[in-house]
C-alpha cells in the first residue's frame, strides 16, 4: 500500500518535471527561432540596401546594427529557461535513480531498451563525433560506387 | 569550373538553416536558389526541374537526406546529379554509409562560407 502511493507520487511528480522542462524547450526553440530569423532578416536588409547614397546607407546599417543587438537579447532568457530546465532535469534524475532501486529490487533488467534509429544520432558532443578535417580524410579514404 | 548560373536545391526541415546557406551561396555569387523542406518535397522538385546541385541536410522527416541521396542515385534522370550532405550527423558510420549512397561531399555542421565554398569547388573539379 505505502509502496504504491509513493509509486504513484513519484509518476505524477516525474510527468510534471518533464512537462515543465518540456514547456520550457519549446520556449527557447521558439525564442532561438524568432531571434535567428530577426538577426538574419535585419542582414538581409543591410545587404540590400544600396550604398551609393551613403547618408541613407549609414542610416539603414546603424538601425539594422541596433536591431541586431536587441534581438540577442534572447540570450538571456533562454539562459534562464535553461536553468530552470537543469533544476528540473536534477530533481527528475534523483526520482529516476531512486524509482531505479525500487525496480531493481522487484524485478531484473530484461534489457529491451528502445534504440534509435539506424544512422540517427544528432549533433555530438565536444570532442566526440568526428571534425570536418576529420570527415574530409575519411571520404578520401572510404569507397565511392561508380555511377 | 563551376557553372554560377545553375539552379542549386537546398533541402533542410529548418528555415533559418535555408536562410543560412541560401545567403553564403548569394555571397558565392550563385543566383538561382530552391529549397524544400524534406526529401519527398525535395525528389518532386528535382523531378520537375533539372538542378546543378543538391545540398541537403540528413535528418529530416518524413524522407531524410539520406533516403533522397539513395532515391537520386537510383532514378536514371538524376543519378548524375552533384549531392552535398550538410549535417551534424559526424559519425564515421554516417560518412561511410553517405559516400557508398553516392554522395559528392559531406559537411559538418556548424560550417562557414569557406568550407561550403571548398566543397562546392571540389564537387565540380573532380
């Protein structure tokens, strides 16, 4: 009886850590998008704009700078968004690694954890993952078919 | 040598990624620039135009940059199509499995004007 109330706190609990830390991502996709495509937008302007008449160009670039600084500003934030998903994800790890012990003691590990998909690994961390130079002597080195 | 005024695909399912490389390939001096946002948009744009080069990423969905490498390379129409894989898939069991697909090149992701610019020259001086 007590094992299976502190079951169910312990799932209730670990959804709404995942649920905020999950809220909190998809905040920062969206602010990370938003100030990449601003940043890009207010290049694309610069870029555009035409130099010879150098008053207007001077005016155009300072408002374009101005606005560039103040799309970074999403960099505070999100660095805050992502403090809050750090606090979650630790209190979220001290649930798993204590549901891990109960589990353990019920059953054996039967090993069928999901994998995921063939080839699909994401960005690497540092240090792991290979560099473009690395890459480059690498396909050099592997086999091409002949087309 | 390569051709400035041929028509280049970018395929990536993030549109900042597009942006990104549509204006390095701007600032290389090519003009004509698509983009589709998977492999499948991607294989319906090469089957109704003919393009000089393909630049795409890897992980996509529903079709990935991969699936689109093998589906050119099969279709006699665009098997001779140029392919660059752009992507931050870096394993070296990515390398290999892209190059026997047929692919022309691989960049890793984050990369500069320079490296794409390298890639691009190498692609059509080999």
């Amino acid at each position: 009886m007590e094992r299976n109330i502190s079951k169910r706190h312990t799932t209730a609990s670990t959804r709404a850590h995942l649920s905020a830390a999950r809220r909190e991502l998809c905040a920062i996709v969206r602010a990370t998008e938003a100030a990449a495509g601003a940043i890009m937008q207010c290049a694309e302007n610069v870029l555009s704009a035409d130099p010879a008449c150098a008053e207007s160009y001077r005016r155009i670039v300072g408002q374009q700078m101005s606005a560039i600084f103040e799309s970074c500003a999403f960099q505070d934030i999100t660095g805050q968004r992502i403090a809050r998903i750090i606090a979650q994800l630790t209190k979220l790890e001290l649930q798993l690694a204590h549901a891990s012990l109960r589990l353990a003691e019920e059953r054996k590990d039967d090993g069928s954890a999901r994998k995921r998909g063939p080839l699909l690994h994401g960005p690497q961390p540092q240090g792991r993952g290979n560099s473009q130079a690395e890459i480059d002597a690498l396909f050099l080195a592997s086999e091409a078919p002949s087309r | 040598m390569v051709d400035m005024s041929m028509p280049i695909l970018v395929v990536d399912d993030y549109n900042t990624m597009i942006r990104i490389i549509r204006n390095l390939l701007r600032q290389l001096g090519f003009a004509e620039i698509d983009d589709a946002s998977d492999g499948s948009a991607a294989l319906s744009k090469l089957r109704a135009k003919k393009y000089g080069l393909v630049i795409s990423d890897w992980n996509m969905e529903p079709m990935t940059g991969y699936e689109l490498l093998k589906e050119v390379r099969a279709d006699p129409g665009l098997s001779r199509t140029p392919f660059i894989m752009v992507t931050a898939e870096s394993k070296t069991e990515n390398v290999i499995a892209a190059k026997r697909a047929g692919v022309d090149n691989y960049i890793v992701k984050p990369f500069n004007a320079q490296t794409l610019k390298s890639k691009i020259d190498a692609v059509f001086s080999g």
